[in-house]
C-alpha cells in the first residue's frame, strides 16, 4: 500500500499531492519492501492529470523557446550510460525530446521531466499525441512536421526516412487537421484539463515543427543566434562516440519501446524550478513514499545558470532530498566556461556531455569542494 508523505511547505499544493496519493493508492501499488517491482503497472489516465497539476510549480523565465536541443554531444553519453545505469530506476530530466534518447537507453520505470517553462511541459504533451496517433517511425515523423504520409517502409533506416519526411508535401489544411487530431488526443484520450492558452501554445509548438520542419533550430529569444546550431535533421543524425545512430528514432525497436513507456504514462511531464520549493520535492516524497530511487538525472547546463546565485543552495538541497540509487549518475552538458575546453570534448562539437556520480557531488557540496562551476563539472 502506498504511504502517504508529510505535508510540503507549499500548503496550497500539498494537500492535493497528498490526495492524489490517496485516491491512486489502489492503482501503482509500489511498495518500499518491492522497490520498483511494479514496472509493468502502468500510470492511470487519472493519476498523469493529477501528478502534473500537483507536482508542478508556477512557471518561471528563459530566454528560449527551446523546442529542440543545441547539445550536438547528447549521445557521447550513450556508451558510458549503457555501462553505469541499471534498467528500473527513476529517470529525472530538462528540456524537450532530447530526454527521449536517454530514456530509451536506461530504460527507466518513471521518467519525470521538469522545466521552468510551462511551454516544455505542453510540448510534451504534443510529442505524447504523436506517440499515440503514430504507428510506427515513419508516422512519427510525418506527423512531427505535418507532412503527408511517408511512401516508405517502417524499417527503413533513419537517414532514408529522414530524405523521405523533405521528399513529402504539406499544406495549411493537413496542418489545421493534424492539430486538431492532437487536441482530440490530449482532452479525449488523457482527459488533460488543458486551458485555451495551453492550446494555443500547443499550436504554437506544432506550427513551428510544421513551418520550420527538419530545418527548425535552437534560438534564444532576441539574439538572433539561431544560424550557429544544429537543425533538427542533424540533431536526429548525431552518433554516439563510437559512431552509432542511437537517437530514439535510429531504430523501430527505440521507437517502439517508447511508444508503450508514453502510452503507459510512464513520462509526466511537469513545471518547476530545479531551484524551486515545491516541485522536485513533491517528486521526492511521492519517490520516497513508493520505495523508488532515482539512477538518472540529466541537468543539462541548468546549473551553469545556478551556479554563485542564492538558487544554487536550494538546488542541491532539493538534490540531497531525492531518493537515490547507489549508482545514481547525472547527465551533463557544458559549453566551453570562461575558455576551458572540457577535457572530455569531442572536435567538432560546443557542448560536451557527461556522466557523472550524484553521490560524490553531494560529498563535495557538503565537504565546500565547490568554489567555481568547473569544479562541478571537472573530470
């Protein structure tokens, strides 16, 4: 039976926490004597609403519409990740499809994505609808960009799927009724009480993908810098170090995994502040009270953005609250810091992304090993 945690310090958000527990107790009946023995159990339709609405925070500010990643090293991590994570933990992560590759390759009981934006929360949603609406990758696809059914085989290989998705036409009336597919999804299927401005930011996502397709970029609001990242086309085309393919899409198996994690509600989606006060610990307690531990938190560069303000303390406070696996690891990316090239980086590549222990920085945290953000993120 599920045990219910103490009150947070946010009474408002709490209470209902507390009650969604209550009511869904019947429903996951994961157990701390059985930590994660209830994988094949899935979310409720009813608990996915209540766990977004309860566990999330008001939203916050970025200066980017973040609709895909800029890190062209978020599969280096694949191997090391392969190596490090056992299958059945807690996945915790930022941002938007970028986290679905990681999933696919740690294969988490739970994934919980978090973000200061309410926008990434929709969007969520939106890859959710496709996931539901697509039978296979070559569906997915289309459907992402709004283009018409790909004349391909579902096992094609990624870069052919990918000539086929720019060989496909489009037009504002396959737009308008594959958006509409999508809210029908979102409020019918799920039953989500989503609001006239979440739709519409839903429909701002989609109309992005759709006018921008394979060519849609990473771009910070008002810096016109969108010209010096990746395309959406070759964020799906990156490789492992070892030269693999290993985007969720790189085979139908990934796809077809995720498809199920997405329809078992698996990923929730929600808004909250990695500095917050409310939304990673509402994450701990519901953790702590079913006997789940986390083995993956990916961070991105959000504690670039912590680091040496009054969050960052908060921060590694809501850190030392999860529940952790004893190998629990986070996955970074840094961007070279007041010239430091990352001893890890590959040519060619910005960012750099790591694997790194939780436990050991926490020890450091806790033993004032930190005095500058590259002693974070240092090899």
């Amino acid at each position: 039976m599920l045990r219910i945690p103490k009150p947070l310090r946010n009474p408002a958000l709490s209470i209902g926490m507390a009650l969604a527990l209550v009511i869904g107790a019947s429903i996951i009946p994961w157990s701390a004597e059985q930590p994660q023995a209830a994988a094949d159990v899935p979310v409720s339709i009813e608990q996915l609403g209540r766990y977004i609405d309860d566990w999330s925070e008001p939203e916050g500010y970025f200066d980017s519409d973040n609709f895909i990643s800029n890190e062209t090293s978020y599969l280096h991590v694949i191997d090391d990740l392969h190596s490090r994570v056992r299958p059945g933990g807690i996945y915790l992560g930022v941002g938007p499809d970028q986290n679905f590759s990681y999933i696919v390759h740690t294969r988490p009981t739970l994934a919980i994505i978090t973000d200061i934006r309410r926008q990434n929360m929709l969007e969520h949603l939106f890859f959710k609808a496709l996931f539901a609406m697509a039978s296979n990758r070559a569906e997915y696809l289309s459907l992402l960009v709004s283009r018409e059914p790909l004349n391909i085989r579902p096992r094609a290989s990624l870069p052919d799927l990918l000539a086929a998705v720019r060989d496909s036409s489009t037009n504002e009336a396959l737009f308008n009724k594959n958006f509409v597919a999508v809210k029908n999804t979102l409020l019918q299927k799920y039953k989500l009480k989503l609001s006239a401005d979440d739709l519409d930011k839903i429909k701002l996502v989609y109309e992005t993908f759709w006018k921008e397709g394979l060519q849609l970029r990473f771009s910070s609001i008002g810096r016109n810098n969108a010209a010096q990242y990746p395309t959406l086309a070759e964020m799906f085309l990156e490789t492992s170090k070892s030269g693999k393919l290993e985007n969720y899409v790189a085979s139908e198996e990934q796809f077809q995994w995720l498809k199920k994690f997405e329809a078992e509600n698996r990923l929730i989606p929600i808004v909250g502040d990695f500095a917050g006060t409310h939304a990673l610990r509402a994450v701990a307690a519901f953790l702590k009270t079913n006997g789940l531990r986390v083995s993956t938190f990916y961070t991105s560069n959000v504690e670039f953005y912590l680091f040496g303000a009054t969050g960052w303390d908060r921060f590694v406070s809501n850190v030392h609250a999860l529940p952790l696996a004893d190998e629990a690891v986070f996955i970074r990316a840094y961007f070279p810091t007041y010239g430091l090239r990352h001893p890890l980086n590959v040519p060619g590549h910005r960012s750099t992304s790591l694997v790194q222990p939780i436990a050991q920085f926490l020890e450091d945290y806790d033993a004032h090993r930190q005095a500058t953000y590259w002693d974070v993120v240092k090899p």
